[in-house]
C-alpha cells in the first residue's frame, strides 16, 4: 500500500483508501491459496475495520471472526464484539481461555485481580498500580527499555501471555479453515512498538499504513455503529486502562508529531502543533527505542571467509 503521508485522513479520497485495504486482502488470501480470513474481534475500532473490509474483500461466508474472552475481559468488549458481529452479519464464535491461563499461572502474577473481585475493583487496582510506576520515569519508556523490578516483569508477563494465547487461539481457527489470520495492528501501533511480540499478531496487517486517527475516519466513512467509533481505545486485557493511559499521549497528538518526525525538527513541531517541546521528544525517544521491534525475530547473517555458501 502506498504511503499517504498525510497528518490527516479528511483531506485523502477515504473510498480510494478503503479500496486499497480491500484489495490488498483480496490479493494475499489468494497468494496464501487459502479460503479466507479469521480475525479476532475485541470490540475495538480497528478490528472492526479490518472484519468490514474481510468482508467486502471476501463474503461474509468466507469471513471468521473470533471474540477471546478471559477471566479479566470487560463487559464492554464482549457487547461490543457481538454488536460488530450482528452488523455485519457474520456468527461470532466465542471462545473463552481462563482454563489455559489458569494453568499456565498467568492469573497467579496478578492474585488481587482474583476470580472474586468485581471490574470495578480490577479498574481500580490497575489504575492504581499505573500510577505507582509512573511516578519516577513514564511506564512506557520503562517497558521499552526492560527497566523495572519483579514486579513490573510479573505485570508485563500477565499482560503479554494473555495477548500470545489470543494469537494461538487464532490460529488454530486458521488452521481448522484453511484461513489467513488478519492483524488488525495499524502503523501507530508499529511506530512506537505498542504491541506484545508475537501476540493478537498475524499473517496479514491491512491497517499497517494507517494512523490510528485514520482508521478511525475509515469507520466514519463506513459508518460503523457510534459506540465502536466512539469507545476509548483500550488493551481489553487489563480493565481500567487506556491506550493514551498506557502510552502516556493522547493518539491525536501522538499521530500528528508522528507524520512530521523526520520531515522537520522537533521544536518546530512543538510550534506547529502548539504543543509543549517536551512532548515531541517523547515521542522521538519512544520511536527510537520501538524501532528495533519492527525486525523480530532477528535473522543472523553469516559472513564467510570464501566462495562457499554451505557450511
């Protein structure tokens, strides 16, 4: 897909965009030779977009989409899943992992979350401890850089096997049905690794040269329920957070210094955008460090001392 290398999706042909997501779909289900395309639906916009445009690429007969429920997954998501589901007409498979987390002792690194407490007391907890690792250095820029004590390596650890096992649920699904597993990751998400590795991953990531403010026009263009377009982003997760919580910048202001790093310097953007100076080199660093998640797994190059290529 084309870069658009534009700060703002409303001044771009959006039927010219969606084409191209469609196509693009269209195109890799058939170099795969599969029957399809499973994608996991969260209740989040950009799954959303991605099942929309599965289905004009492919027919809903050809289309799975899969909600992932757990222990700790708000009702809102679940609602909202069902309610892309009945929109676009497609069954909503349902599958609930709290068994195999259970097992792995994913739920033991977080025990005050417990089977007993309500969201509401999950919600507080987790704002609670975000604001105690926020305190000292900004808890994005601590994940990024593998800081922090046994703690915080239990709560990345209970976050990330979560979104790993949603990934292999997907794929057994894909395997079952000879389907592709969509990636509904969008090209914020790849600027500033905002992502588990190898988790709510897949074959093919339609959104990939979107912002997420772009993808969120796509889905006024396509006319997605208000309640989808209009829900806070969020990792569904862990109850209580967002993803402007997460990263520490709303993605407004996030996108927009995005578009314009590397084009011009970073106290000019500061001046463009009317935002403090501070901001746009945050989100310069988070870009530095994220950058080498972008080649995982790192493939080693092997030098040799002749013409030989074989060991």
């Amino acid at each position: 897909m084309t870069s658009l290398n534009k700060q703002d999706l409303k001044t771009v042909d959006k039927s010219l965009v969606y084409k191209q997501i469609v196509h693009f779909i269209q195109e890799e289900v058939k170099v795969f030779n599969k029957r399809g395309a499973v994608i996991g639906i969260s209740g989040g916009i950009d799954s959303a977009v991605c099942a929309a445009a599965a289905v004009e690429a492919l027919g809903k007969e050809n289309v799975t989409l899969v909600h992932i429920t757990e222990r700790d997954t708000p009702k809102e998501s679940k609602i909202h899943a069902k309610l892309i589901s009945e929109y676009l007409g497609i069954p909503l498979k349902i599958k609930n992992i709290t068994v195999a987390l259970t097992a792995l002792g994913v739920y033991n690194l977080q025990p005050i979350m417990g089977f007993i407490s309500t969201e509401k007391i999950k919600a507080t907890y987790a704002r609670k401890r975000h604001r105690e690792l926020n305190k000292d250095n900004p808890i994005y820029i601590k994940h990024l850089l593998g800081e922090g004590d046994k703690k915080f390596r239990r709560d990345i650890a209970y976050y990330e096997t979560k979104a790993r096992l949603i990934t292999v649920t997907l794929y057994m699904y894909a395997n079952l049905e000879n389907k592709l597993v969509i990636d509904t990751g969008n090209k914020t998400e790849l600027s500033i690794g905002y992502y588990a590795r190898y988790g709510e991953a897949g074959d093919i990531m339609p959104l990939a040269d979107l912002y997420k403010t772009q993808v969120i026009e796509i889905a006024k263009y396509l006319k997605l329920p208000d309640k989808i377009i209009n829900r806070p982003p969020s990792p569904d997760i862990i109850p209580g957070l967002t993803d402007s919580m997460n990263i520490g910048i709303d993605y407004v202001i996030l996108d927009s210094i995005l578009s314009l790093l590397g084009r011009i310097k970073e106290d000019k953007i500061a001046k463009n955008l009317n935002v403090p100076l501070s901001r746009a080199m945050y989100v310069k660093r988070i870009v530095a460090l994220a950058k080498p998640l972008l080649n995982i797994p790192i493939k080693a190059k092997i030098k040799y001392k002749d013409s030989e290529t074989s060991l």
